[in-house]
C-alpha cells in the first residue's frame, strides 16, 4: 500500500499490542523481582545517564522498593564510566544524579549503591593524544574505547566476580538500537542459561539480563514522562537534554504517532572524531546561549579531526614518519606514519589549555572550576614527554604557565636532566635546521644520563644502538628508500649457484 506524499507514516502506539504501559511495567518488576530474589548473585548495572539505562535503572529501583526490607538482601551496584572527555552537559547531569541517587538509596533503606568509574592516569585520552603522540581516533585505530570505556567497566566487573564468584549486568541495551546490535542479541539469546539471563562472551562468570530488549524509542520516552524518576532526578530535564541535542531542537514525541522522536540523540565524548561531526553538541550550542561556552569544545575537537583540501582526513603532516619504537613501516611503498610530533604535541596543549582557561573566565559560574585536564594528566605527560621520549627541554611546565598564566604545581626536573636549558639552547644551536640530528643527540644524552646513577650499567649500549638505529637517517626520504631496499632484498628471489660439474657451457 503506498502513502500518499505529504502525508507522514504513522507509527505504532506505544506499548498498545502488549497490553499498555501499566500491563508492562508491572509485567518487568514481577520479573526483576523473581530474578533478584532467585541467587545472592549481586547485580551491576550499567548506568550512562542516558534515557535507555535511566529506564531501566528505574525498573530495578521500583521493584526493589517494593519488597521487603528482610529480602532486599545482595548489593545492585550501579557504575557509569566517565572517561574525563564527556560531553560537560552529560557529565554533569550524571554525576548529579548519582548523588541524588546515593542520598536516595540510603534514605530508604535500598541495597543500590552508585559508583563513578573513571580510566587509570595512564590510559586516558589527552595522556595518549598529547603525551604518547597516538593520532585522534580513527575507525580503523580506535584505541580510545578499550582504555577509557572498557577497562574501567570490566576492572570493577571482575572485582565483583573475584570476590562473590558471578554477577549478573543488567544492561540498557535494546534491538531496536541498530541490526548489529539486534543480531548480536538475538545470538546470545540461544545461550541462556536461565530465562532473560545471556552469556557474556567478554568476562566469565557474568550473565546480561535486558529488561527493555523489546522497548522502542518511543516506549523508552513514554515509560520516562508517565512514570517519575524514583530517586528524584527529573526526567523532564532528561528530556530537555535530548532536546537541546537535535538540530531542530524539538522532541515531540507522545505528542502524537506520526512524527520522528529524539530518541536518536547521542552523547558522548566531546572529543570524538570517529564521527564525522558532533552533532549534539553543535545543536546545544545553537539551541541554547547558555551553552555557547562550550564553542571553544567544538572547535578544538573539529581541529583534531584534521582535513586535507579535498575534505579527507589526512594528518600526516602532524606525525613522525617513524613508528613508535622508531621503525619503518610500509605500506603500498610509502611510508605509514607514526605519533604526533614533539612540535604537535606541544600545540595540542596550547589549544587544550587555551580552551579551558577561556571557558573558566568567560563561562558560567557552573564552569569556572572546568578540568578539561587534569592536574594528574598533565604530571603524566610531563613524565612521558622528558623520560620515554627524552625532550629533555621539559616544555610542559612553561607552556601551562604561558597559556593559564599561572605556574605549574610540579618541581623542577633540572638534577635528573642530561643538559639545563641553556645547554640544551647551545646543542640545538649547534645542529642548526636539523632536527632529526638534534633530537638524536639529545635522546643519547638522556641514555647515558639515565644509565650514570645505576650501579650495574648492563643494557647500556643495546640502548644507545636503538637511539642511533632511529636517528640514522638523513631524512623522510631516507628512510623510504632504505625500507624499500630492505624489503626488496628479504623478497628477491634466489638465483641458482653457478656449479662447474654440472654445466654444459663450452670452455
């Protein structure tokens, strides 16, 4: 049958096939009842602030508060991953209603207790752009999730198993999210073990229970307007969100079944370019003056996401054309780029910090105090920057003071420096344009250094011969055609030896 033009498809009414709202509602807390009251399995669930995880957290949280207070007996640990990138809106609206929800909790005697996840120092995401040099993410380099996502997540996750032997994640996640997501479901759902109850391929010992698996976008939102936050975070605020989130900056939905929801809006880290554009934040900012100190947010990330002139991505400019341990890789016969150069890195940081400084002086007060990064991250890449990558300069410290205007709260690594500053000057002064020269001679003085205060000196020289291997080169060029020429030679193909006895050649 076709639709006259002009005229929007209807869609369903929600919940109207199975009964209504109410019908399914009490349908689930029966089922998360049994469920919960079945093992002293604890459970974890996934919370994201996030109209799919808010819902169901609802779910759980009113069918706990139904029962007895005798038989709310094992813990419902509710974890959100913050990954220090967030988008500040979302941030905020979480960790305000995690303590509204750990206030809530106590007060009327419920087993759920919240936790705010955060990555190690070490994996998040400026220590691995501005201090390792990683390269923004791409989809096919998407070393971001793993560290900042996941691990966090699956650390506390397995902490829970260690000490009580399973648990059971109650997830958000829905079929109606994408196919991909709809397949992986329907598969593991030939897995379970008990009803409602998968298995997860990803931590042993864990099964996924999805309550709203079936819901619709439109489910999800109607369940959140007609029935209140029970921990007293405002849905309606939720919904404002979402709102300001869509480039036209309309949610209509329950409204009427003909037009399109927000329920497609997606939050997540400021700082992704594994998207084309962050379009939720972009639609804040144009939605709302309120936001518009987040501007200086998009431009930066729309400046990680580095263009060539025909619109591709391309940042090869920006890399070293050396891998991380210094080798040559090819690809094609060219030359694949490694890290950010030292040069890159450094303006990475001006921008970071030039963002955020502007953001404390010309936001609003809920910003004035703003971390676009942390005091720990910047001692992190400070680290890396002057012993794992020896730039011995020690640049950091001067480009927080100049681009802040106040000084750095980290002494002075003059004592475990090869060369002062003034040395240093002299050295590069000394190797005049040539960089590659310099940057190796100054990386062998911080080997010999390093090595001078050890007792044993074993590993000295293996140390000073990968430096030189890294910096022999006379160039980009260089290492191409010597790359080239070495792997020519390993795929050459062996010619007969010349055997006297067996030749039939006259004298």
């Amino acid at each position: 049958m076709s639709v006259p033009l002009g005229i929007p498809a209807r869609r369903a009414i929600p919940f109207k096939e199975r009964g209504g709202l109410g019908v399914v509602v009490r349908g689930l807390i029966e089922e998360i009842q049994e469920l919960y009251l079945a093992d002293k399995v604890p459970w974890v669930v996934g919370y994201s602030g996030g109209k799919d995880s808010t819902a169901v957290l609802q779910l759980v949280w009113l069918s706990l508060q139904e029962l007895p207070e005798d038989k709310r007996t094992k813990p419902v640990h509710v974890i959100s991953t913050d990954t220090l990138v967030e988008n500040p809106i979302v941030a905020s609206w979480v960790t305000q209603s995690l303590a509204t929800m750990e206030k809530a909790a106590e007060e009327r005697h419920l087993p759920i207790k919240p936790h705010r996840l955060t990555p190690e120092v070490k994996d998040s995401f400026w220590v691995g752009l501005i201090g390792k040099g990683y390269p923004a993410p791409r989809p096919k380099f998407r070393w971001c999730t793993e560290r900042l996502k996941i691990r966090p997540s699956n650390s506390f996750i397995r902490n829970v198993v260690r000490e009580h032997g399973e648990t059971i994640l109650v997830l958000g996640i829905r079929k109606a999210e994408s196919q991909a997501r709809a397949r992986a479901m329907t598969r593991h759902e030939k897995h379970r073990v008990r009803d409602r109850l998968s298995p997860n391929g990803n931590l042993p010992n864990s099964l996924v229970y999805s309550p709203i698996e079936e819901w619709t976008n439109d489910e999800v939102w109607t369940f959140l307007m007609q029935r209140p936050n029970p921990w007293g975070h405002n849905n309606k605020d939720l919904l404002t969100m979402y709102q300001g989130a869509s480039s036209d900056g309309e949610c209509p939905l329950v409204v009427d079944n003909t037009t399109p929801s927000c329920g497609d809006s997606r939050f997540g880290c400021w700082t992704c370019t594994l998207v084309d554009q962050d379009k939720s934040m972009a639609a804040m900012i144009q939605n709302d003056e309120e936001k518009e100190w987040m501007q200086p947010l998009l431009e930066l990330r729309n400046k990680l996401d580095v263009r060539n002139e025909e619109g591709r991505r391309d940042d090869k400019h920006l890399r070293d054309w050396r891998k991380m341990n210094g080798s040559i890789q090819l690809f094609n016969d060219q030359v694949v780029h490694g890290p950010y150069t030292q040069e890159s890195r450094a303006n990475w940081l001006r921008d970071l910090l030039n963002a955020q400084t502007w953001v404390r002086q010309n936001g609003p007060r809920s910003v004035r105090d703003i971390e676009l990064i942390t005091m720990g991250e910047l001692h992190e890449i400070r680290r890396i920057w002057v012993f794992e990558k020896h730039e011995v300069e020690d640049l950091l410290p001067k480009i927080y003071e100049k681009e802040t205007g106040d000084e750095f709260p980290g002494g002075p690594l003059d004592e475990q420096l090869a060369l002062a500053g003034d040395e240093m000057e002299l050295l590069r002064e000394v190797c005049g344009d040539d960089k590659l020269h310099f940057a190796t001679a100054r990386e062998l003085l911080a080997v010999e250094r390093k090595f001078r205060t050890m007792t044993r000196r074993a590993g000295l020289f293996e140390e000073l011969e990968k430096t030189i291997r890294r910096g022999y080169y006379e160039n980009k060029e260089d290492a191409e055609q010597s790359a080239l020429r070495i792997q020519r030679e390993k795929t050459a193909p062996e010619l007969p030896l010349f055997n006297e006895e067996i030749t039939d050649a006259p004298a």
